[in-house]
C-alpha cells in the first residue's frame, strides 16, 4: 500500500467521515461474538433506543442497518411507497440531486423542484403544489435536512407547517445525514415520518451503518407499500424484534459497541451542549471567512449550516488548488466542491467530535493556503474573528474540577 506519512495528525475537516475519539476505537477494537445471546440483546436494545434519544423521538421505531446512508435513503422509500407513487423533492445540492436519482432508478414518479445550489427549499413552490393536489397524489415529501454540499439547512417544522395548513396526509422522509446530532433536530415535534442518518458524521464513527427511525404514520404504509425490498425490509427486523434478538441477519457487533460508545458521549456532554457547540463551531467559521473578504455559498443566513461552511473562492481561484494545498502542506483535509460547485468552492466540515481549538487550527491552515495561491488574505484576520467569538461563547467544560 501506497503510504504518504505526514508528521504530527492529520486535521481531518471534510464534512464526514469525521473524527473518530479514542473511547469509540477502543469500543469497537474487540473480537467476534454471538450476536444472539442475552448479553448482545441488551447490547442491541440499548442502542437501539438510545438512536431513538438522539433523533427525539419515542413514537418511532428505530432500526441500524449494515449499511451507509445511501442504503439508508433506500429502506426509508421502499418500505413507505410503491412504484410509481407520486414524490415532491427538492435539488438543491448534490446530496439532494444524488437521493431524487435514487428515487427515479426505484420508479417513483418524483416532481424535482429544482432550486439553486446555495438556496434552501422553495417553499413557496411546495404551498402552490399542496394547494392543487385535491386528490392527494403527492405520496411523500423528501428532503435533505442538511445539504452537505452547499452548507445549506433547510427549516423541517416550515415544511409540516405546510403540510399540516393543507391538511396534506404526504408522508415526510428526511435525511438528516449531516445533521441529526449535530443540528437541531426533533422528530416527533416536526411530525417527521422518516428520518435518517450515517454512522460517519455527527456519531463519529466509521462508515458502516445506516440509521433510520420511522413513525407510526410510515410503519401503517410499509404495510401495504409494494416497492421490492428485502436487505433494508423493516418488517423483517420488527419479526426479529418481537422475538427479542433483534437482527434478521448479522449485525456488524464492533459498530455497535462503538455507537454505544459515541452514544455515551454524545449524552455525556449533553445532546443540547453537543448541538449549541456546532452553533458556535459554525458561527466562528462563518466569522474567519466574512474576516478573509470571502463569500458563502449558501445564500442566505437562515439556511447557514452549523456543521459544514462551503466557501466560494474568487473566479481567479480553482477551489481544489485549495483542497489540494491543504493536504499537501499542512497535513488538513478539506472537503472539495462538488458537481454544480467544482471548482468554486471548498468546504470546511465542523461537524461531529471535533473542538474549538481543532477549529482554529483548521481556520488558520485556510488562511496560510489562501496566500499561498495568491489570495489576498491578511494572515490571522479570520482566526482572530473566530477567536474572538469562541473565547466569549465557550463555556467551561462542566465535568472538569
Ligand atoms: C446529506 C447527505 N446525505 C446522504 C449522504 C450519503 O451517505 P453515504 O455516503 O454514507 O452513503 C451524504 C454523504 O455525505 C450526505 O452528506
């Protein structure tokens, strides 16, 4: 294998994968078992509810599947909705456009909204399409909570509110991929049907487990959905859950040791401390690139996102000179614009396990790439900024004496 060492760590600020902390290593660093005895039970209901805290939710029932989030957005459409059902989705972004193919390649009939790369969900159009839809053919809303691409999150309860001012039964899926744990996210107060997320991002784990919590308004329509399923069936796992030991097939028993682990961390610090602390990550960012003279891409600040900052470098600048930089010089990986945005941005993930001193590292290999290709970047503008904010904003860490 091909090694490229580097010294000291790599400072790893791609939007997912993100870091993962020690006490998750030494959680899955561990043999096989027998993932049907008493003990791996407990083990699988505690994780199991424990997924249930994190979504907030206690009406859903959850489900982990071996899988990523791309096999995640599957289970979620083809356990709700049958060929040919009527989808509204918005493109806003790659993550976005990459779940509408997904949807088209399973034969849902999907109305793309198409808006532009930066923006949020239009809702005006969503009202108008509620509006007409007499017949109710609209089966389900989907949307991307938080679009890792453009740094763009989009408002859930506005999204119910309109459901529920039309009276509209559509179901809503939500991928929560880059979002749930990090970002606000209440599935029973915003009436979601479906969420969703990875194991790589906010839960600082590796790839490898697709989570999905699915109200009782989706678990009535899997019941008669005729969409092919059957890896991601939710009824397949709920036989195994009535029989107590949970798992139609193997459970990959390290992953869950370790989303125990990332769980008890996540809870430990504070689900609300874990998502005030993104806020501030987030805002600080924001602050180190207003400081450098740059824009974002996102276009306006109610859909500024709290776990990925995607930077629109001057047209003079190819966005992945910076990427590329970033590794080569300073040993910090930033993630890369996508599609639509190659080329004109770079994206700074602040998302999962990661603090406010990390940041400013991060921050300031930014700033010292940014001169290095010929930007016009006052070295320590924008850590200064994002200083200043996150010395009066940190709080002190509560467990420490
Ligand atoms: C918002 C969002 N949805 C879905 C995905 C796809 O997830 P995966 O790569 O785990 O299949 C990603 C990946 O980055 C994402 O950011």
């Amino acid at each position: 294998m091909e090694y490229f060492p580097a010294p000291g760590r790599n400072h790893l600020f791609v939007p997912g994968p993100t870091n993962v902390p020690e006490k998750v290593i030494q959680a899955f660093s561990r043999g096989n078992e027998d993932h049907r005895s008493p003990a791996f039970a407990t083990l699988s209901k505690s994780v199991l509810d424990g997924v249930k805290d994190l979504f907030k939710t206690k009406t859903a029932t959850s489900f982990i599947f071996p899988t990523t989030g791309t096999g995640a957005w599957e289970s979620a459409l083809t356990n709700t909705l049958s060929p040919g059902d009527k989808i509204v989705s918005f493109r806003l972004g790659q993550f976005s456009l990459l779940w509408i193919d997904q949807m088209q390649r399973l034969k849902f009939n999907v109305d793309v909204v198409d808006c532009e790369w930066g923006a949020g969900a239009d809702l005006n159009i969503l009202n108008a399409k509620l509006a007409m839809d007499y017949n109710h053919e609209i089966k389900a809303i989907c949307i991307v909570h938080n679009e890792t691409s453009t740094g763009v999150t989009n408002s859930i309860p506005s999204i119910r509110a309109l459901l529920d001012k039309h009276k509209h039964p559509a179901l809503l899926l939500v991928d929560g991929v880059s979002s749930i744990g990090a970002i606000e996210f209440k599935m029973d107060e915003w009436g979601v049907d479906v969420a969703l997320t990875g194991s790589q991002k906010a839960l600082g784990l590796p790839t490898g487990l697709g989570i999905v919590c699915a109200g009782p308004k989706a678990l009535e329509a899997a019941k008669t959905a005729t969409s092919p399923r059957v890896f991601f069936d939710w009824a397949d796992y709920l036989k195994f859950y009535k029989l107590g030991s949970y798992w139609p097939y193997t459970p990959s028993s390290q992953m869950l040791y370790a989303l125990r682990a990332s769980l008890d961390l996540i809870f430990e610090e504070g689900l609300d401390n874990v998502i005030k602390r993104h806020a501030r990550l987030g805002e600080a960012t924001r602050l180190a690139v207003a400081a450098w003279g740059l824009k974002l891409c996102t276009k306006r600040p109610e859909w500024n996102s709290d776990t990925v900052t995607a930077v629109v470098v001057p047209p003079y600048i190819n966005s992945l000179d910076v990427v590329k930089m970033a590794w080569k010089k300073y040993n910090l990986s930033l993630g890369v614009g996508l599609n639509k945005v190659a080329g004109k941005v770079f994206r700074i993930g602040h998302l999962g396990f990661v603090n406010e001193l990390q940041l400013l590292g991060a921050l300031s290999g930014v700033e010292m790439i940014l001169k290095d290709i010929g930007y016009p970047v006052v070295l320590g503008s924008g850590v200064a900024a994002a200083a200043a904010h996150l010395q009066k904003k940190t709080p002190l860490i509560s467990s420490r004496l």
